[in-house]
C-alpha cells in the first residue's frame, strides 16, 4: 500500500490493491474509523465485493450494522457472495444487523436523503440496543447513469467530513463512473471525505 | 461469483428449465452448429466476430447487444444467432456505441444492460437514438422495473422496451421481432406518406 507524496491530500488519500485495501481496513482498522465519510473507488466489481464482504465478515460478528446499497449487482447476487464467503446472510438480516439495498430507487426516488433518513434510524437502533456502529457502503453509479452529477455533488456536500457519532459511511464508486468526473469535481469530492481509498 | 451465477441462471433457462425455449431453439435451427462451435472467448465478447447466422440464410435483423457481463453477451449472442439474427456483442458500452455509429444503417435494435459504468443504458439509448431514432432499443435488467424509474430521466428518448432478466430466448426472440415489425411498418407507412 503506497500513501501519495504529491498529492496536497496525501494524507488522506491512500491507494491499494483489493487485498491490500481490505486488510487494512478491516485488521488494522485506521481506515474507517468511527464517524469517518470514506470515498471509496473501486477498479473493478470484484475489488468492490472483495472489501464489503471481508468488512461485513469481520464487523458484523461485533454487533456492527452493516447497509450494502448495490448498483451493478441484484441484493441476491450480494448475498450470495456474502453467503460464499462465510456470512452467515439469514442470521444477520433477522437479526436486523445487516440490510442489502438496490442503491438506485434509495438515492433517486426517495431523494438522496431517503437513504440518510434511514441511517439516522438505524443511529437511533445503535444507542438503544448499545450496538458497535453503522457502516454503509452506498454506490454512487445511479446518479451517473441517470447524469445527475450535480444531484451527485449537492449530496456529498450535504454530508459532514466527520460524523459526530458512530456512523461511517463509505461511498463507493466504479471508475469508470468516478473519471466521468471533471478534475475539479473529482477534488472536491477528496478534499471533501475524511479519507480517500483508491483501490487499484 | 456473481458472473457465474447469472451464467448459470441464464443458461438453466436456455437449455433445460424451459422446454417452449427448448423446442423453438430446436425447431429454428436444424442446422446448428455444436454448443462448442459457438462458445466465444470473454475477449470475443467485447468485439464483433462472427456475424453469420448458423444456417447461412438471410439474417432476420443485426443487433447490437451489450452487457458489462460477459457471460450474457455470450449467451444471448449465441442464442440470438441460432434465431437467426446478425449479432454483435459488446461488454464495453463506448466500444459498442462506436460499432453503431460505423454501421448506424445496418443495426435494426440495442438490446443493452440498464446498469454499466462509465455508460449506463440509458445513456447508451439516448445516443444511439440521436444517431439513428428508428433503431430500436431494448433495455435488460435484473433489478425490479419500476414504470416511472426511466420516464423520468427519458422523456424525449423513448425506450422501445425492457426486459426483466433472466429472460428466455425464445421471449426475448419474439419481443425483438414484434418491435422491428412496428419498426419497418411505420417506415413504410412513412414512404407511402411522402
């Protein structure tokens, strides 16, 4: 894993491959960090599945709530990976503790605050039921595939850089859709999020 | 995984779990080649290769078809070929909208995936249509379709017609046919107009 020098957000934005990414966010823990909003791009699906699924198989035995939103994979096609992996998928979605969404009607029919609205529930859940935390993992691709990049950019806008409870949110972007992106757009979005994790 | 699954969902339908398809596949292809004559490299997906029908009559129409997911564009491909289709598959939207636009006269129909990144189907609809409006355009998803969830973003690009996968060739064969029968009706109807 390299942390860029010459970048004026070096700090913040790290590169890796999926393997590297996953460990050091799940083991080592200093990616997301409570209350972090991550910007997550992702090279390929397979990079994506390989960090939810190493992140869900580790947190959500400690009482984490884990929300999947998904774009270019069916809520089936999740939990069947999940499932392949070692998740026990039946256990943690009775139990509530695990919610695999279509991120496409979240982000564009209830409005990109539909899906807040539902962390914040979810936030409530955590204090009352003395839970770890809420991660989510959004995919921002429908807010490029119906070209709504300024939609796109008013949300990410809207949310802190730091949460200021035990919510982390991580969106995740293919990138394909992420250099759809103007260079100006593309570093609002870095200077804008905790941190940056480029999975190459 | 997931590439393996939807394969196997597809090819289920294709080849056992329905016998309607089963038959129509038979019927219309007396002189098919064998399974493995028509298996194609994932690099084949992402280009043209070989745009004859198996039984060397007229093609019924040339599609273009393009899904991120090679396994689809493989078995559609070939499943529409057997039909008696030209077909081009693509699993790179801007390589496929590039095919269209070198042959924007030959291509009756896209039959597209509604989610791919960097160029979603309904981006892929909206420029295709602005090349040729007469082509037609399917979209497949395996998400839910919702009425409203393209009308809102298409209102001036109409979407000919989607399909819930995973869809059966037979079905997709016949949807395909009844939309490029409308399609030369009304261009005709056009030509005695004028």
């Amino acid at each position: 894993m390299k942390i860029l020098t010459d970048n004026p957000y070096s700090d913040r934005i790290v590169r890796g491959n999926s393997l590297e990414i996953a460990e050091t966010t799940v083991k080592k823990k200093i990616l997301i960090e409570p209350g972090s909003h991550i910007l997550l791009v992702y090279n390929d699906l397979n990079a994506f599945r390989e960090i939810y699924t190493q992140y869900s198989r580790a947190l959500l035995p400690q009482n984490e709530i884990v929300v999947i939103g998904t774009q270019y994979e069916t809520v089936n096609e999740v939990k069947n990976i999940l499932r392949l992996s070692g998740v026990d998928v039946e256990r943690y979605l009775n139990e509530g503790t695990l919610f695999i969404l279509d991120a496409q009607p979240g982000y564009q029919d209830a409005g990109s605050h539909g899906m807040w609205k539902f962390a914040r529930s979810l936030l409530s859940r955590v204090k009352r039921e003395g839970r770890r935390g809420v991660t989510w993992f959004g995919d921002a691709g429908s807010f490029f595939s119906f070209e709504k990049i300024e939609e796109l950019m008013q949300y990410e806008l809207s949310l802190p850089q730091k949460y200021e409870d035990t919510l982390k949110t991580v969106c995740s972007y293919h990138l394909k859709d992420f250099e759809q992106l103007k260079e100006s757009q593309k570093q609002i979005l870095f200077d804008h999020h905790f941190k940056s994790i480029l999975v190459e | 995984v997931s590439s393996s699954a939807s394969l196997a969902a597809w090819v289920g339908l294709f080849l056992s779990g329905n016998n309607d398809d089963e038959n129509f596949y038979r019927n219309n292809n007396n002189n098919a080649s064998s399974a493995d004559d028509a298996i194609i490299s994932q690099q084949d997906a992402g280009n043209p290769y070989n745009n004859t029908t198996n039984d060397g009559d007229k093609p019924l129409a040339r599609l273009l078809i393009v899904d991120d997911d090679p396994d689809i564009v493989h078995v559609l491909k070939r499943g529409l070929q057997q039909n008696g289709f030209l077909a081009d598959g693509f699993t790179n939207p801007k390589q496929a909208l590039q095919s269209f636009k070198s042959n924007v006269e030959t291509y009756s129909l896209v039959l597209s995936d509604a989610r791919m990144p960097g160029l979603s189907g309904i981006q892929l609809t909206r420029k295709v249509k602005e090349i040729n409006p007469h082509v037609k355009v399917v979209l497949m998803t395996a998400f839910e379709i919702r009425d409203n969830e393209f009308s809102k973003v298409l209102p001036s690009t109409q979407v000919d017609g989607f399909v819930q996968k995973p869809v059966g060739i037979r079905d997709l064969t016949n949807k395909i046919l009844s939309l490029i029968g409308q399609s030369k009706r009304r261009r005709r109807n056009e030509d005695f107009d004028r």
